[in-house]
C-alpha cells in the first residue's frame, strides 16, 4: 500500500522532478523488494533471471541501478551516457499526458558525461542482474561516430553488454546514423571502442519506430554481418496518432507509452521475421501490463523493457508484470518464455491473443 501511495504522491510532482526523486530514491536502495516469478531467459551469451527490463532513459547517469534491480527487473540498462557532460533541452522537456497513459519527453541526453557515469559504475559492483549501458553522441559533436568509440572505450568494462542509441528524435541528425552511409562507420567505431577497453561485450542497437521497410531490411543486414547481438525495437515516435486526448499531446519531442504500443510491436515483428533467428531482439514500447509484455514475446521478443510504465505506474510494476506474466504462460500450458517466444509472429494476432488470455478467468 505504501508504495502505492508513494506513486500517487509523485504524479503531483512536474514530471521531471518525479524522476529526479525516483533516482534518488533508488539511489538510496528504498524501495519494495517484491518476490518475483523465476522466467530465466539467455541471449547473446548472457543469463537473464527474468525478460523485463528497465529501458535506457531512467537511470541516465547510471546512479540508481541496484535499486532498480531490487524492484524485480532482471536487467536494467543505464544511460544514455555521452562522452562529454551537456545540460540537454531547455526545461520543461518532460510531459505527462496522462488522458492517454503516456509521456512526451525531448530531455535532449542531458547527460552528465561518461567520467562521471564510468566512477558511478566503479563504485557499485554488488547487484544482482544483468547491466546494460547505452551510450549516445554530444550534441555539438563535430564526429558524432566517434563519440561512439570513446563512450564505449570508457564505459564497456563495467557493462554486461553495450547498446549504441542512434535513435533519440531529441539530437539533431542523430537518427541519420541508422542509414547505409553511416551505420557501418559506427558499428566498426563501437568494435573499435572495445579493442580500446581491452574487453568483448554483446553489442546491441536501439533503433527508432519510424522507419521504413527498405530501412529496417538495410538495418537487420548491417547489423547481422557485423555480429550485432540483438535490436532494440523501439526508441519513442515523433508521430503523433490521431487517438491522443490530452492538452499536451502537441509538444515537440519522443512520444512514449500506450500509443506507442502497437506502432512499436508492428516494428518488432518486422524485425524478427526479418532477422530470422540471426540476431536478437528486444521489444520496448508501451509495455504496463503483463499482457503487452506476452505479445512482445509471442512476436518473437528475447527480452521486454519499459521505462514511461515504471514512470507512470510506479515501483511495483515489474512484481505485477511478471506475476501476470508467469500466468500467461500457465494459460498456454507452457513453463518457459522460451517456448511461446515467436509462435505467433503476426503482431495483431498476437496481441489479440494475450489480450484475450489475459481476459480469461
């Protein structure tokens, strides 16, 4: 009950003021400490006690992810981290639009730089889960590729695995690196980064929902010659659907949540059918109930995050996601998220199909 409370108690708060006092509350390591369902999954070589995760864009500067795992998440990704600290978009950035359960932000990856996110890392070793770091390019930066390299030579030894966003709408030109021209450039300037490290960690790409077929196809053969390990599918929309309702639906900026979810589990499912088991695949987008993170599976999704959920609903979402999760499962007669990965690879059906299981008594 507290901790709903505590929820409510913070949508009173402006919405960047609420996430500042989510981090540091989890910075302190407060918060409910839920029993989870054990729904063990692996990718890229990596052994995951559960599918959900925390998306980049929470825990910016990586202050908060142990308590963040604490709240049941089996993988917490930090970030996006930027080699050189910048302050980001003018204030307000952040915006509830809360007729439509969802969120416009246009942060703009204030970030307080990668020496400062790097000494964070060193100084908290003793969580359990898997970590990952997302790293992005300044905004002034003359070689955008290259503030890849140095993020990710400062930054992979700490990581269990590194995601490159080149997908935020808030940096200007930043999703021009997601073409033929550039991708290859800043894939070889990531493995570089790592040489650097001295280190070899899974490499996964978070790419944006609004991209074309001929995109996406360029995108999932790029990444699967150069040994990309998985796709993370999707970042927010710079579309606005006609459904919204909410006064503040006209705000520049990434739209995030509910009317992202089925724009970013169509792009999922394209994704997956287009790797065709080469690569892995990660569905973020919309996610806030146990339901939704099972069409992302049954899409064929290896992991689910969320970030605007946590955000909206509060600390103990993880606990129900995954306790509704574990009874979907059940409902199918399956044991293992494993089994019902990608056995309903139409994105439609498949959210009809935990829609209705999730009905069900």
């Amino acid at each position: 009950m507290i901790w709903r409370l505590a929820a409510s108690a913070a949508r009173l708060l402006p919405p960047e003021a609420a996430h500042v006092a989510a981090v540091k509350t989890l910075q302190a390591n407060i918060g409910p400490r839920p029993h989870v369902p054990s729904l063990p999954v692996s990718l890229a070589g990596l052994d995951f006690a559960n599918p959900l995760g925390v998306a980049a864009g929470f825990d910016k500067n990586a202050a908060c992810y142990k308590g963040a795992m604490g709240l049941g998440f089996g993988h917490v990704e930090v970030g996006t981290i930027t080699p050189l600290a910048q302050p980001g978009n003018p204030k307000p950035r952040v915006f509830r639009l809360s007729k439509d359960a969802a969120v416009i932000n246009r942060y703009g990856f204030n970030s307080q730089g990668m020496e400062v996110a790097a000494a964070n890392l060193a100084r908290v070793r003793d969580y359990t889960g898997i970590l990952g770091v997302n790293v992005g390019a300044n905004k002034t930066s003359p070689n955008p590729t290259d503030d890849y390299r140095v993020a990710v030579a400062c930054l992979a030894r700490f990581a269990d695995y590194v995601t490159l966003n080149i997908s935020s709408p808030n940096t200007p030109g930043l999703r021009d690196l997601q073409t033929q021209q550039h991708l290859a450039a800043l894939l070889d300037a990531a493995r570089t980064g790592m040489q650097e490290a001295g280190v070899t960690r899974p490499l996964f790409l978070k790419i944006a929902p609004d991209l074309e077929q001929a995109d996406l196809e360029l995108i999932v053969d790029h990444c699967v010659s150069a040994g990309v390990h998985g796709i993370i599918a999707t970042n927010t929309t710079i579309s606005r659907p006609d459904s919204l309702r909410d006064r503040q639906a006209s705000q520049t900026g990434g739209l995030s949540g509910q009317p992202l979810f089925t724009m970013a589990t169509d792009i999922l499912s394209r994704i997956v059918q287009l790797g065709k088991g080469r690569i892995g695949v990660i569905g973020v987008g919309g996610v806030a109930h146990g339901w939704q993170a099972y069409a992302k599976i049954l899409v064929g999704a290896d992991l689910v995050q969320l970030y605007s959920g946590l955000a909206l609903d509060g600390p103990l979402i993880a606990s129900r996601i995954l306790h509704e999760l574990a009874i979907l499962l059940d409902k199918d007669g399956v044991s293992t998220v494993g089994a019902i990965c990608g056995t309903i690879p139409d994105p439609q059906a498949a959210i009809r199909h935990a829609f209705r299981c999730a009905q069900t008594g």
